[in-house]
C-alpha cells in the first residue's frame, strides 16, 4: 500500500506542476498580447495624429513657397519624408529584434525544473 500510496502522490504532484506550468503559459501569452495590442493601438493612434499634422505643415509650407519656390519645396520635403521613414523602420526593426523572447519565463522555470527531478 505505501508504494501504491507514493506513487499516487507523485502522480498528483507531477500533475500539480504540469498545471502550474500550463497556467503560467496562458498567463504569459495572455500579457504578450495585451501587450502587442496596447502597441498597435499606440502605435495607428500616433500614426493618425501626425499625419494629420504633416499634411497640414505641407500646405503651409506650400502655400508659403508657391509663387517663388514651389517645386524646390516639394522635392526638399519629399527627401525629408523618405529619409525619416526609413530611419523609422530601421527603429522599428531594431525594437523587434530587441523585444524579449516569447515565453522565457516558462522555459526557464521548465529548465529548472528539469534540473531538479534529473537525478545526480
């Protein structure tokens, strides 16, 4: 009976963990795409806001321009746009490569546990 009775108890332990492990999966996962979304969320709502703002800064500056300089203008933020944008996508691109790893937490608390039930 105490075998029977120890390996039940192990059985009951190794499923306590395996479910403590599973939860904290579903939390992990749940926390990185609450996260993506407040980004993207963030990200189209600053999108929208300057948009609006160079678009308006265009037609004030060609409007200014229009009668002497007008085509130099354009040409001049045409360069300033596309050189931002790829500095933006260089930032952007940066940031993902930076971002930590999809269930780290988990993997390391797996790791561990794996260092204590191996034996020696």
């Amino acid at each position: 009976m105490a075998i029977a009775e120890s390996i039940t108890r192990l059985a009951a332990n190794f499923l306590a963990l395996l479910q403590t492990r599973l939860e904290l999966v579903a939390v992990e996962l749940e926390e990185e795409s609450l996260r993506l979304f407040t980004y993207l969320i963030g990200a189209l709502a600053a999108m929208f806001c300057l948009g609006i703002a160079i678009l308006l800064g265009i037609l004030l500056i060609v409007v200014i321009y229009w009668d002497t300089h007008r085509i130099g203008v354009l040409v001049s933020l045409i360069a300033v746009f596309a050189f931002a944008s790829v500095l933006l996508g260089f930032w952007v691109r940066d940031s993902y490569q930076r971002k930590p790893r999809l269930m780290a937490h988990t993997l390391t608390e797996l790791g561990s546990d794996i260092d204590t039930l191996t034996p020696g």
